[in-house]
C-alpha cells in the first residue's frame, strides 16, 4: 500500500495533478459547466475571500449548498486556506442546523438561495453570531447583513495556499443523528487521500476518461468521494444535479451526458427498475456502478445487470471511515453480500464480549484502515466508545462465510431475536422484495400482548396490486418457503411509502415509533 506524504494541502494536490488540462470540463451542474483551470482559479479566489472576511486558518466555516458548481469550490477553497468546511446535509431541519452551528461555531456561511428559509430560522434560535452569510445565486434582493457569494467571490484575489500536514484536520461531516443529536465527525488531508488509493483506483478502476454521476449528494462521506475526491483525482469529468435524485431525473442524466460510472443507493436502484421509463441499454453508457447506504438485494442487482449489462459493486462505508472499505469487486460479484474488505482496510466481527466469532455467526464489525475519522467533534464519551485504538465499532451486524464474503444482518440496534434466536430484519426484506408483487420491504421486532418478541414487517407493494388478506397470506408463505418458520413475520402492514433517511437509508427507529403509539 502506498503511504500518504507527511505534508499534503489536499487542494493543492489536487491542482497539481490537474495542471495539464486545464481546458477540460471538470464539472457540469445543472445550469453551469467548470473546467479544471477555472476550478483551480476559483479555488485560490476563495481562499483570497475567507482572507479578505477576515476568516482566520483553522476556524469553522458552514457550507450548505445544493450540488452546483459552486460547492467543489467553497470546500476546496477552504482547504486551500487552511479554513475547515462544515458540510452539511441541506435536508435537514431548522433545529439541526442551530444545533450544528453552535457546536461548530462557525465563523460564516455559505448557502444556496433556496435555504435561506431554514438558516434564518435556525439563526434565531442560536446565541452564536456568524459574521458574514454569502448566498450562491439569489433571485432577488438579500436581507441586510447578507452578501451575493458570485459578488464576492470575483471581487476576491487569489492567494497561496498554506502548507498543512496529511494528518491535520481538513474538514467536518456531520453523522445523521439518527440516536441522538448529530455528531461532528473529523477528518484529515490525509484521509481524502486515502479513500482515492485504496478503493477509487484499485476498485472503480476510475481514470481521466470517465464521466461520473453520483446520486448522492456531495455533502454525504459517500457522495464526496463519488463526485469530488474521486473524479477529480483521477481528471474525470463530474455531473452534478441539485435537485432530489427521483428515477426520472437520473435516467436524464445517464441518458443526456452518458456518465461511465454512477452511484446509487438500494432503494433508487429499486425505483429505477420498477419504472416505466427506464432507458434501454443502448440509451447508456455505463461501465461500472456501485451502491452503499444499505444492502443492496440479490433481486435487484441480478436485474439491473441483465438490463444494462453491467455490475453494481455494493459497499459499506460510514462517516467515521469516510468512504467504502467492505465491498465487492469487478470480477467476484456476488449479489446479496457486501463483498470482502477493500485492500488496506482490516475487519472483524466479534461477539459482545469483544471476541472474534465462527465462521458463519453474526458479530459486530469492527475496522481498521487509513481513513478513519480522528474524534467526534466535543464529544469524548462517543469517541471512546466508537474510537478504539486503531479499530473502529461500526455499530453494524455482518456474518461471514466460508469464502471471506460479508453479508450484512442488520444494524446492531435493529436485530431481531425471537425465540431465543437471532434473526436479520435485512435477510427478511431481501425475500419479501423477490415476491412480484412487492417493490420494498422494512422488517422490525414488535412484543406481543405477552411481550414475546415477533417479526413485523411493512410493506410497499408495486403499482397495480392492492393490499388484501389473500396477499397478506401469500407474502408469509413465500417467505415461510425461503426462510426458517421463525423468522417470517406475523403480522403485515401495508404502507405507501416507508420512512428513510436522505441517504436512502430505512429508518426502522421510526416504524418501531408506530407501534409504539
């Protein structure tokens, strides 16, 4: 494995690596395209602002900006300067970001017009001031005290960028908070660098040609990897779309740029393929996709390979890992698992009492790899808890079999156990989702009036089909055909849509708050 140099200003290598073609497109958004020359004077520009605001190296700096061209430049740009960006999720709520600008105590922020509603709301509620707000393509005047980021920026000069080391902290991410508040997760240089050399190069097979489009917004681990760290490592060519990635305005993109490699998650990819409108292979040109957020079904992968003719590769990676590190690869698919450890990264699964479990047992996975996040951000009582030395408690429920393949049981707070034994809500939805009539599947444990713990599971079926007893009974039987006569779910209810998170993620917390009411 290659080693990260000591010192790296991520920003800086990026423009070195990119000098040589400056004329080409870097970036195409839904409204603008970006050279890499333009890209790498912008960069400098925006340092030369967070210089011009006063903003001084190591303070906070909030971005929460939709994926427009302007977002690559905001984060890079503080790199650049040795300012730290807080990306953040531009779908959460007011009370998320008041929170989040008081933990971080950002200095300014950096926002899309459309969600300027939402800051000013969260501003209200925080005794932190943040001194200056720029706002990226307004559509009319601005409140006072706030500036037009375009005007800014322009009016900026460009200015060098400091020298930081790989292991200084570069950026912060914000983990969903889906248990709690959201936390602050700190990452380096050095991991930027990392996530691109072991899975981006060796993995995606990733190279100057290619052109890239990520459902997955920038803001996320995953999303950043896929449409800034990893592109523009290797001189690609990136398509970024603001609006929210609905299986119509995704087959636009594959069909209008003819992007080589796309990201998804499980449940886009179950959206696309249920729709009547997915391109035909010809429409396309990919070569490579890849999934991560939650496991992705065999049923969906094997279709969406015999429709396009090429592979999904499905990965884990977190926040705290920044990108994949678990993942299959081209050549050793294997759909309905999550693939053996990306080169570089270490894994185990060990029992509750921190021992390594048999072979086909489910434990909790642990890892350990060059990309690990280095703390949550003024909370040590987590860090230690998920910190563990090298290692790092992902939280996540794996068993591996006989030929190194990980398959994903679950989170470890969504696990099942009826009748003494352990069952995966995941295996569960996986042959719920094979039944022709099902388009997707949540499965939790509800106590019954004795308190015994029993599979339920909710169920959105494909248009056409209407709920009913008669297919009620059909769905626990195929299930009872595919599974052991334990694990197939008692009860049944039928819903429209099921509660995720703007990962795509399936948020169980919230159907086990349904039958608590």
């Amino acid at each position: 494995m290659q080693t990260c140099p000591a010192e790296l200003n991520y920003a800086t290598y990026l423009a070195d690596l990119n000098s040589k073609h400056a004329s080409k497109l870097a970036y195409i958004d839904d409204q603008r395209t970006l050279t890499y020359g333009q890209l790498t004077q912008r960069v400098a520009q925006f340092a030369g602002l967070l210089t011009k605001l006063g903003i001084r190296r190591e303070e906070r700096i909030l971005l929460l900006m939709h994926d427009t061209v302007d977002w690559p430049v905001v984060f890079l740009g503080a790199l650049h300067a040795g300012v730290i960006p807080v990306a953040i999720n531009t779908l959460l709520t007011p009370d998320d970001y008041a929170y989040i600008m008081e933990h971080s105590r950002c200095q300014a922020a950096f926002i899309s017009a459309p969600l300027l509603p939402s800051l000013q709301t969260a501003m209200a509620k925080v005794k932190h001031e943040i001194k200056h707000i720029a706002v990226a393509q307004p559509n009319g005047p601005l409140p006072d005290g706030m500036q037009e980021f375009e005007s800014l920026l322009t009016q900026a000069e460009p200015v060098a960028a400091v020298h930081t080391l790989a292991d200084e902290i570069a950026f912060w991410l914000y983990s969903s908070g889906s248990t709690g508040q959201p936390k602050g997760v700190v990452h380096t240089h050095g991991n930027l660098w990392y996530t691109y050399e072991l899975y981006a190069k060796p993995i995606l097979g990733i190279r100057e040609n290619d052109i890239v489009f990520s459902a997955a917004k920038l803001f996320f681990a995953y999303g950043l990897g896929n449409g800034l760290t990893f592109p523009l490592t290797a001189g690609a060519t990136t398509v970024l779309m603001g609006e929210r990635p609905t299986p119509g305005a995704v087959f636009k993109r594959l069909v209008d740029h003819k992007p080589t490699v796309f990201y998804g998650v499980p449940t886009l990819y179950a959206s696309m393929l249920a729709s009547p409108d997915l391109p035909a292979k010809a429409q396309v040109a990919l070569r490579v996709c890849t999934s991560a957020g939650e496991a992705l079904p065999r049923d969906l992968g094997d279709r969406f390979t015999e429709h396009f003719g090429c592979q999904i590769l499905d990965g884990i990676g977190s926040t705290e890992m920044l990108h994949i590190f678990l993942s299959n690869q081209p050549g050793s698919v294997r759909y309905g698992t999550t693939g053996k450890p990306v080169p570089g990264y270490e894994v185990e699964l060990r029992d509750d009492h921190g021992e390594a479990v048999p072979t086909g047992m489910i434990g909790d996975l642990y890892i350990k790899g060059p990309s690990t996040a280095l703390m949550y951000w003024n909370n040590r009582a987590k860090t230690r808890s998920t910190f563990l030395g090298p290692w790092l408690k992902s939280g996540d429920k794996y068993e591996c079999d006989a030929d190194g393949y990980y398959t994903y049981a679950g989170r470890s707070d969504d696990m099942i156990k009826v009748s003494g034994q352990y069952v995966s809500p995941v295996e569960v939805e996986n042959i719920l989702i094979q039944h022709e009539s099902v388009l997707e599947a949540a499965v939790i444990g509800v106590p019954d009036a004795d308190g015994l713990v029993k599979t339920t599971a909710y169920v959105v079926l494909k248009s056409g089909n209407e709920p009913s007893e008669e297919i009620q009974a059909e769905l626990k039987n195929f299930v009872k055909s595919q599974l052991a006569p334990f694990k197939y779910p008692r009860t049944i209810h039928f819903i429209e849509d099921l509660p995720k998170t703007a990962t795509g993620k399936i948020q169980r917390f919230r159907l086990r708050m349904l039958e608590g009411d």
